[in-house]
C-alpha cells in the first residue's frame, strides 16, 4: 500500500490515504519520495479551479526521491538513483509533438496529479521518459520546484530564443519569478523586476534583477516605452497589459507563463504597428528539463525554499495560500 495525503472533496484539508497500485507497468518507474514541492497548481487542483479535479485527491509535482523498482523495459535508471519528477508522468510517444521532441505539447500526455496520485506520497509512479536524473552536484532538498517553476521560467528561454543581449523584464516576484530573475541573469540579459513590493524589490536585486519597477506606479512603467525585447509575466492576475506592451521594442514579446483566468484586453494596433507578439508555454520537454537542470547546477541556480515536514501538509498548504511563501515551499521525509 502506498501511503499518502489526500483532498476527500474541493477545498478540503488533506488527510491521510492510502491505495494499492496497479502492477508496475514495463515502462514505468517506482520513486520512494523523499522531497516534493508545493505549487499554486497543487492548490488550483485541490480546489478542482480548473474544472479537471477528481477526488480523492494527492497533490504533488515536484517530486525528488529514489529510484526502488522499474519495468522489465526501462533503461538508463538505476536503483537508488536520485530522480525528479515535474507536471508530466507519461507521453503518448508517437503523435508528432512526441517524435519531433516537444513531448510537452503532447495531447494525450499524462499529469501527475491529474486523474492519479501524486507525490505527497510516500512513493510514486510514473513513465520512465517523464523521470529525470539529476545531475552531480544538484542538492535534492532544492530541486523539486525546478521541476515545474524553474522549467516553466526557463522553457521560452530557448523557445523564443531569448538572447544574452536582451534586455528582459518579469512581472511578479514570487516562486516563479524569483526563478526567472535568477536564470534570465546567468543567460546574460540585462534584467528589470516589476514587482508591487519594496521589500521584494531588494530580493529582487539579491536575486540577479540589474533594475526593479514599482509595478503599482503606472508613470514608472510609462519611463520604460519601448526598452524590452522581452517581458516575463509569472503573475495569475489581470493587469493594464496594454501599458506592459508599451514598455516593448519592436518585435518585442510579452510571455505568459503565470495562469491568468481572465480574458487578455489588448489593443491590436501595437501589435501591428511594431510587429509585437503575445504567447505562453507551458513545462518543457524531458530534455529540456535535463538542459535546464545542468544549466542550475553550472550557474548555482537554485530556488529559495521553506521545508515543512510531510505531516504538515496542511500548515504548508496554509502558508502558500497566506501569499507569505519566499519562494518555494517544501515538504521533506527525511
């Protein structure tokens, strides 16, 4: 039986659970669970704020543990070797995305947490492909939020090939943006923080941002027209967009990797008249993600994070959902 911590209903507090797995399937790997971060998308599926919860619930996707067992056809993976797991547990393997690599962009892909149990467990499955080693060096307690914060900052990086001499900016300093701050300076970009809070804006600077942005002063935000190549928007809150795209160079590119539920009021003459562009993007791919951890471990890159133990889910649950989090929080076995 594997032992676990679960949501019975939306909104509910967790408590524990357990359930009997499947046989292990020929592709798939066992991970004894020693660490795994909690995400804002924990806390969106265990309100069911996306429409796609299904209860009982076990949050958890930013797994980090020990390789236990694996399928009779999985390779490259040894027992007792020290894995991650992000937002994705399997791919279809076969649909274009998969074979030309963007295995993240899969239709069919499997989420971790997603009608399965995830990693507030004391074990976890997933596909083999979907589990990635880290790499020498990489401290285990750390790493989980790299998993889905710190691949979601650094995927458009190399998607919209993002140069060492941009000049960038992130909106929102928080458990994504303090990752993109951090990776944004170590890829060469001089970098802007738009953030609402004084207190931040000097974390933000301990943190790689060149120049921090009072985000609540619009004739601060005006100072910047047309200084960005490229703009980061970690935040999941509606904002003037328009003066944003102001602050944009022609062809610059305002990105949304933080999920904002409101419709986007945009003019579209910035966008015509200086070839602008808005996009998203979600995680990345396995090799992605192996690329983003070897870049943290040759930059020290590494997210800032309180640690609960796993009893206190709850309190760690709270304490996220209070916005008092800095920046990444943790829950530990060990």
């Amino acid at each position: 039986m594997f032992k676990a911590y679960a949501a019975q209903q939306a909104g509910a507090p967790l408590t524990p659970f357990e359930y009997e797995p499947a046989p292990l399937g020929h592709h798939e790997v066992e991970i004894e669970v020693d660490y795994c971060g909690l995400c804002h998308s924990d806390l969106s599926m265990i309100d069911n704020e996306w429409g796609m919860s299904t209860y009982p619930l076990v949050p958890g996707h930013e797994v980090v543990g020990r390789v236990v067992k694996f399928g009779e056809d999985v390779s490259g993976l040894a027992v007792g070797q020290v894995v991650g797991l992000g937002w994705h547990s399997s791919y279809c393997q076969h649909c274009v995305q998969c074979e030309s690599g963007d295995h993240n962009l899969c239709k069919t892909a499997e989420q971790t947490i997603v009608g399965r149990h995830g990693g507030f467990a004391d074990r976890v499955r997933a596909d083999a492909q979907a589990v990635i080693p880290l790499p020498e060096g990489m401290d285990a307690e750390t790493a989980g939020p790299l998993f889905c914060g710190g691949i979601t900052v650094f995927n458009p990086l190399l998607q919209f090939d993002v140069k060492p001499t941009d000049k960038v900016a992130v909106i929102g300093i928080g458990g994504l943006g303090h990752l993109g701050l951090q990776f944004l300076r170590a890829w060469g970009c001089e970098v802007t923080a738009f953030t609402s809070h004084e207190t931040k804006a000097q974390e933000a600077k301990k943190l790689g941002a060149h120049h921090t942005i009072n985000s609540t002063d619009p004739s601060q935000i005006e100072k910047v027209a047309g200084r960005f190549d490229f703009i980061l928007s970690t935040v999941n809150v509606k904002l003037d967009w328009n003066l944003y795209m102001s602050t944009l160079k022609p062809r610059g590119r305002l990105h949304f990797v933080g999920a904002t539920l409101e419709p986007l009021d945009l003019s579209v003459f910035s966008l015509i008249l200086f070839q602008n562009s808005v996009s998203g993007s979600p995680v990345g791919s396995p090799a992605t993600i192996k690329k983003m951890l070897e870049f943290a471990v040759h930059h020290n890159i590494k997210p800032v994070v309180e640690t609960f133990p796993f009893e206190k889910v709850n309190d760690a649950i709270a304490h996220l959902r209070s916005g008092n989090a800095r920046y990444r929080v943790v829950l530990a076995r060990r």
